[in-house]
C-alpha cells in the first residue's frame, strides 16, 4: 500500500468516526429526573411502574412514529396525576418531547368527618366492606377516586337487624347541586323478630 493510499484510508476512518460519535449508533436512552411535591409517589410509564419519587430513569425511545409518553403518578390519601407527552412530528425523539425535569404536584383528597351513631349503640359499622368503628364514634373518610364515587356503610349488632346507609359522590351539576357529604350518620337497629317456640 502506498503512502497515498494510506492517508487516504486514514482520512476515511477518521471521517467515519466522527460521523458515529457524532450520530451515535443508536438512540441514547433520555435521562429523566422526576420529582412529586410530597415527595414518595409511585410512578408508571405507559401503565408500567418505574420507581418512586424522586429519582432518577433513562426512558428510552420507543420504535415508530407519533409514540405517547403517558406517566401517572400515585400516592395514597392523594389524587392521581397524569401527564402524557405525544410526538407530533414523525422525526421527533423521546428527548424533543420529554423535558428533562418532570415535576408533579399532589393534590390531598377530600376529607370528610362523620359523627356515627346507632340505637342501640355498640354497633360494628364498615365502609365499603371494610370496617371503621364502634357506635358511637367520629370517622374521617377520605374522598374516592374513580367512578361511580359510592360510600357504603353497613352497621351491625348481634341480634339486630343490620342498618345500610349509600351515599353517591357526584360531580357539580348545571343547576348548582354539589355533594355534600353528612356531618351525622345514625342507624336505627330493629330487633329480630322472636322466635317461635318449637
């Protein structure tokens, strides 16, 4: 090989590396801090979970066009919050669309304090199947998520008939009504009937 020709091969490989370092040979996968305000959320990438706040996550660029980035983040006593992040253009990358700081603020649940009675009193009242108290006593019940919002409260007492209260959360309507959950709650417990001698 002449002293030409090996420049000139030189020249080519040195050209071609600088075309990968600057093209890369691939896409690089986009590092993503994210944070939530409170802090200790769990966060899902497209239904996916990745870890909890705040860390830090390389996302890496899904295959095709017009790919949707939907994350949503959860914490118990908090509502959900969701993001999504769509390609608009067919050349854009994960990294066009998503910023590289995702922050998200939580909003608390609504919190809903019920005075529960019952005659008698000493009755085992549940929520939705899950039991929350003796009769009489003061609940804080958190506001649902999802739909239909249903609070079912069931008291029971040996030897009475179970007492059933369901309240259904609703959205403002047009004409103003808005739902206002009770401040009070009581059961009347009838007795069970008598039984006939046999």
């Amino acid at each position: 090989m002449t002293p030409e020709k090996s420049r000139r091969y030189c020249r080519v490989a040195a050209l071609i590396a600088m075309l990968s370092i600057s093209f890369g040979c691939g896409q690089k996968p986009h590092l993503v801090h994210i944070s939530s305000d409170p802090s200790g959320a769990v966060v899902f990438l497209n239904d996916k979970v990745i870890g909890e706040t705040p860390f830090d996550t390389s996302i890496e660029q899904r295959k095709g066009d017009y790919n949707i980035y939907t994350f949503k983040v959860l914490k118990e006593e908090y509502k959900p919050v969701r993001k999504a992040f769509k390609e608009q253009l067919y050349h854009e990358k994960v990294s066009d669309i998503i910023p590289e700081k995702l922050h998200f603020i939580l909003k608390e649940r609504e919190k809903y304090l019920i005075a529960i009675t019952s005659a008698p009193s000493g009755a085992v009242v549940a929520l939705n199947g899950e039991v929350i108290g003796e009769t009489p006593f003061t609940a804080t019940i958190r506001e649902r998520i999802g739909n239909p919002r249903t609070f079912d409260f069931v008291a029971v007492k040996e030897g009475y008939t179970q007492g059933r209260t369901v309240l259904r959360e609703f959205a403002p309507q047009e004409n103003g009504a808005v739902f206002e959950f009770p401040e009070t709650l009581h059961f009347e417990l009838g007795g069970d009937a008598e039984r006939k001698p046999q």
